[in-house]
C-alpha cells in the first residue's frame, strides 16, 4: 500500500540530504581554493624570507642545522626548505625536508614528485648570489587539512539525521491528522448514512476529494431512494393481483356450484397471466435500471417486429399491418433493448385498439421513425407525459387493463437505443401515435 | 346487507362480489369514484368497502366526500400501501375500519358484520325476536333452538327486519337493498319470500300494512 506520509517522508529526507551534500560540496571546494591560495602565499613568502636571510657567495652549509624529521601526520613542521647552488650542491636544508632536488629550474609555483610524494614547490632564482630557494609543502597534507575540514562538518550532521527524520515523520503525521480525521468519520459510518461528509476544518487539498466523495454519496443515496420507491410502487403493484388470486380462489373452494367455482378459477388464470407479465416488466424495468448495455449488432427491424408479435397472445379480434418497408430497414443497435420497446409499444396498441380494430407498423421521415398506430380511446392532452410514468395508468383507460409500466419501460429502452419517443394522438382518426426517432447516423446498409 | 365495493381491479372486485353474495351480502361493484360517487348518491348501503388507488382519485377524497355530506354509512378501506401512516391517515378521514391487500374474504365478510352491526348500534352478533334467532355470520336461523332451513333472500329479508323490529319497512326498501345493479328484480318476489318466511316461522310473525310494507310484530 503506498502511504502518503511515507512518500513525504522519504521526499523530504532525500532533498534535505540532497542540500546537505551539495552543501559539504560546495564548502570543500571553496575552502579548498582558498586553502591553496593561504598556503601559496605562505609558501612564497616563506621562500622570499629565506632568499633574503641568504648572504651573496654565503656558501655556508651551517645556516639550517639539519633538525628532527616532521612527524607524520601532523600540521606541524609543514615546509621544508633547500638552499641549492647553481653548480647543484645543497647549501642548506630545513629539518625534515627531504635530501633529493625538489626545485625546478624555473623560478614560480610547481608541483613536483619527490620520493613518491607531490609537492607544492616555489622556487626562487638568484643569479647575482648563484643560488636557488626552494620552499614546498606536501599536497597529501593540504588534502588532509580540507577533508578534516568536511569531516568536523559532516560528522554532526549525519549524526543529526536520524533525529531530523524523527522530526519530519512526526510533522508529517501532525500535517496529516484532518485527513485521518475525515477517513475515521467516513469509516465510522454505517451503510446508511449517505450525509454529506463535514468539509469543517478539512484543508483545501483534501476539499475536492471530500466533495468528490458528497457527490458521490448524494448519487447514491438518489439511486437507492429511486430504488425504494420502485420496490415499494412493486410491493403494491402485486399486492392487488394477490389479494385477487387470494380471493377467487377462497370464493372458488367455497362455491356451492360449478359455475360459480368455474368462473372463479378462470379469473384465476387471468390473474396469474397478467401477474406474470408484471413481475416481466418488472423485471425488465430492473434490468434497464442495472444500465449494462447490451451487445450492438445489425438487426433488420422488420424481423425484430414479427418475432415479438409471433410470440405475444394477441387478441384475435385486432388486425396487425406491417410496413414492407421495415423490411428493408437495417440498424446497429442493442437487439434487447429493441424487442423490449416494440413488445411493449406493440402490447400496449393491441390493448388499446378497438374491439375489431387494427394496429398498424410503418417507417417514415427517410427510414428514421418507426411509427405505431392503434384505433384505441388515444390519451388525453393533460395526460401524455403522465403515461410515461411509472405504474401510471391513462383514466381512459380500460379499468385494469394494464400494468401502467409499458410506456415506461418503452421510454427507457427507447434512451438505450438513443431513440426518441414521441406520444400523439392520430390526426386522421381516433387513436394512439407513437414515434420512434432513432437519432441521425448510418442505419446500416441495406 | 348491501355492499357498495370499490375496486379497480376487476379480479379482485370479482372476487370479493362473488364471495361476499355467498356470505349472503349484496354486492354492487364499481371501479372509479366519480362511479361511487354516484351510486352513494343514488342508493343507500349498509357499507362501503373501498380501494384507495383508484384510476381517477384516490378513495380518500370519496370518503372525505361522504363525510362532508354527512353520509355516516360505515367505510372499509382496502389498500395495498402498508404504512401506519397511511393507514391512520384513511382512520383520520372518516373510515372506520381497515384491511391490508391480500386480505381473507372470511374476515373482510366479518369487519363488514360488525361495521353493520355496530352501526345499528347493537351489541350482540346474533339477531334475536322472541324465540327467533338469526346468525349472520353462518346464515342460520333458528326458531325455540330448532334450526329452521331459510335461503339467502329469506335470511336477508328476515334480518332486516329484525335489524329495527317494530319498524315499518316499504317493499321497495326491501327490495333495494335484496337485489344489486345487475340482479332483476322479480315482481312479488318480495311478497314470495315473506310466504315463504311465514310458512316457515309462523304466519303471526311478519304482519303487512297495508299500502305500507311489512313489519315484526311484538313477541
């Protein structure tokens, strides 16, 4: 799991030891130049002294008694000086300094190798007085004087580290306790509490997360109050059809005679025929709910409109017209969705149509709308958006005549085809128009 | 006892008129108030048993009607909403009893006896004239603890009756009352029952007036 606090930590830490390091850099090399350029000049002025103490044709060797070697390691006794002839005797040496040459011919700074060592050399050449001066001081110990330098600086700091790490993990924690806090108040909650969570005291950062997350709650808390009501408009949907089964069938166990015991049972068997087609619709209803969309394939409308009026129990008396032309009409769309919306269109016009009346599918506006029309009572103007309601049913309706879902369930699978529906009573005659304008684009070839 | 049923759906209005006939009720079934409205109007019935979805209203705004007009006629209501709230709402409005869908027929069979019953302002279930006793519940009669056989229009005849002994009651009332919408009513069938009640029970029983209608006569 990856932590926030832990990647602020590890964030800060390195760019803290980033700036640090730098700093120790940056601070040798400095002190390094100027090192170099403090101990040049003294080499020089060392080298100038000695020249200036040297008489003219002094040619004494006792001037520097050879002394005690520098004891390694430490800072003192650092130069060492030689007094060389022209004609390449060693007039004079300082203690410690080493037997071979360490002067160039050209008078200035060099670096020379003598005995496996590098010095810093500065030599003066006196033709008048025929000698040579050399001063110089080994560059191993310049080196060890800027290295002690970064050590007595870095040595607190990386002893401090740790304890800044200390520092900024608890600062850390401090910094993200209103996160911890809005996380605690949400893990506290139950399953039902959708309020909005409390943006008091919460930092702006985390604010568009928090409202993020209100949205979503809000959302959420709209789908399951939608889904309340379905169930509960359900629950009361069925329980009419059941206290009607209830009923005949008491009526049907209690009936002294035949007819009255066959006309209950038959009523029955109405009953369940149209409690089944609600709990169908109902079902339906759920599943367009659910939103899973469903596989896209060409379907020849004119097919998909004889399968769904094939397979529903019409009613005798009413006439079917098929257009020949949705034969020809070719369209990618969801296959379901549109079985859904022609079954429930189609039952809705067979139901309403009057008795020997005719229910008629067409194609219009360049293959776009599919229309149907039926001969029935149609629906009063105050009334048309009312149908598309769920468990609503037209007061010209025939009494119970319907589950009041068909033109609901219709107007939500027409949205997942991104069709149109479109409610009107007939111009021509009495009766139901209904629309379905499949939105612009290629309706397949064919 | 004649029922006023207000149900949309016509199985269940079925349902509830073909059992409530066998229970010995008279039942007349709409399925819209502005029907029910009308009908209360027009007829008087022993009780309203009433939907509260119904396709043009809500059965409420019929009761809060009845009671407006100072129609007293006791109200079942019938509803498939569940909610306490619904259910004291319709109490509040005037009803005076309640059943949740699905119901038992027996029991709505028997709310409706007693809704009768207490509007007539009796306490006691059984019918009771002398020696005579009807059961409204099992639609036995007996006369001295002997059961005496009658059929379902000779009991509803003799329990109206009995209901108010002593009062007048009109051939026409009777009537009314025996026979819903779609029955037809027999010329003298009224006279034919109240043969056959006499036959039965004694021929002091029931005296006519004449001109009038028909009345118990003192034990």
């Amino acid at each position: 799991m990856s932590s926030l606090r832990r990647r602020l930590f590890l964030i800060l830490l390195t760019a803290t030891g980033l700036i640090w390091l730098s700093a120790v850099a940056w601070i040798g090399l400095v002190s390094r130049s100027e090192l170099e350029h403090v101990l040049d000049t003294r080499l020089q002025e060392a080298a100038r002294m000695v020249h200036s103490l040297v008489m003219a044709g002094d040619g004494a060797a006792a001037a520097f008694p050879e002394t005690e070697p520098a004891l390694a390691g430490s800072y003192e006794r650092q130069l060492s000086c030689q007094v060389w002839s022209f004609d390449g005797r060693l007039i004079a040496r300082s203690s410690g300094a080493p037997a071979s040459e360490m002067a160039s011919d050209r008078e200035g700074f060099a670096d020379r190798e003598v005995n496996g060592e590098t010095w810093r050399v500065y030599t003066i050449v006196d033709a008048q007085k025929g000698i040579r001066v050399v001063v110089g001081d080994r560059v191993g110990l310049r080196d060890r004087l800027v290295l002690d330098l970064i050590a007595g600086l870095a040595v607190p700091a990386v002893l401090v580290l740790p304890l800044l790490g200390l520092l900024i993990w608890w600062s850390l924690g401090q910094g993200l306790r209103p996160l911890r806090r809005v996380a605690a108040d949400i893990a506290a909650r139950d399953g039902e509490d959708m309020r909005p969570v409390t943006p008091e005291g919460a930092p702006s950062e985390i604010r568009p997360l928090i409202g993020a997350l209100d949205g979503l709650f809000a959302k959420v808390e709209a789908a399951r109050r939608h889904e309340r009501d379905i169930t509960a408009f359900a629950a009361h949907e069925l329980r009419t059809p059941l206290a009607g089964l209830k009923t005949q069938a008491q009526v049907a166990l209690a009936a002294p005679d035949d007819g009255t015991r066959q006309q209950a049972l038959k009523q029955i068997l109405l009953s369940v025929d149209r409690t089944s087609r609600l709990v169908r619709q109902l079902l339906a209803l759920a599943r367009l709910d659910s939103g899973s969309p469903g596989r896209i394939e060409e379907v020849r409308i004119g097919d998909a409109l004889r399968e769904v009026v094939d397979a529903m129990p019409h009613r005798s008396d009413v006439a079917v017209d098929i257009d020949p032309a949705l034969d020809d009409a070719l369209r990618a769309l969801d296959r379901e969705a549109l079985q859904l919306l022609l079954r429930n269109l189609h039952e809705n016009a067979v139901q309403h149509a009057r008795e020997g009346g005719r229910v008629r599918w067409s194609l219009a506006g360049d293959g776009r709308s599919l229309i149907v029309e039926d001969d029935g009572p149609g629906i009063a103007d105050d009334e048309m958006e009312l149908v598309r309601q769920r468990f609503y049913r037209g007061k010209g309706a025939r009494v119970s005549a319907g589950t009041g879902l068909g033109l609901s369930i219709s107007d939500q699978s027409a949205a997942r085809l991104g069709a149109k529906l479109h409610l009107g009573n007939r111009a021509d005659a009495r009766g139901l128009r209904v629309e379905i304008r499949f939105p612009p684009g290629p309706p397949g070839h064919g | 006892m004649r029922i006023l049923l207000v149900e949309d759906d016509a199985v269940l209005a079925d349902g509830i008129r073909a059992g409530l006939t066998l229970a010995g009720l008279t039942v007349d079934a709409v399925a819209r108030c502005a029907d029910a409205d009308a009908a209360l109007a027009d007829t008087r019935f022993d009780a309203v048993v009433l939907d509260l979805m119904l396709p043009d209203g809500s059965g409420l705004d019929v009761l809060a009607a009845m009671r407006a007009r100072q129609d007293a006629t006791p109200v079942l209501l019938l509803t498939a909403l569940d909610e306490t709230a619904d259910r004291v709402r319709g109490l509040d409005c005037g009803a005076d009893d309640y059943l949740g869908k699905p119901f038992d027929l027996d029991e709505l069979a028997a709310r409706l006896r007693a809704l009768s019953r207490r509007s007539g302002g009796r306490a006691e279930p059984l019918l009771r004239h002398g020696g005579l006793a009807l059961d409204p519940s099992s639609l036995a009669a007996s006369l001295d603890d002997v059961p005496v056989p009658l059929s379902r229009r000779e009991f509803a005849v003799l329990s109206m009756l009995m209901e108010r002994p002593g009062v007048i009651r009109a051939r026409s009332e009777l009537e009314e009352r025996l026979y819903g919408w779609q029955e037809e009513v027999e010329s003298n069938t009224v006279e034919v029952y109240v043969h056959n009640l006499r036959a039965k029970l004694g021929r002091g029983l029931i005296e006519t007036v004449r001109g009038v209608g028909y009345r118990l006569r003192a034990p």
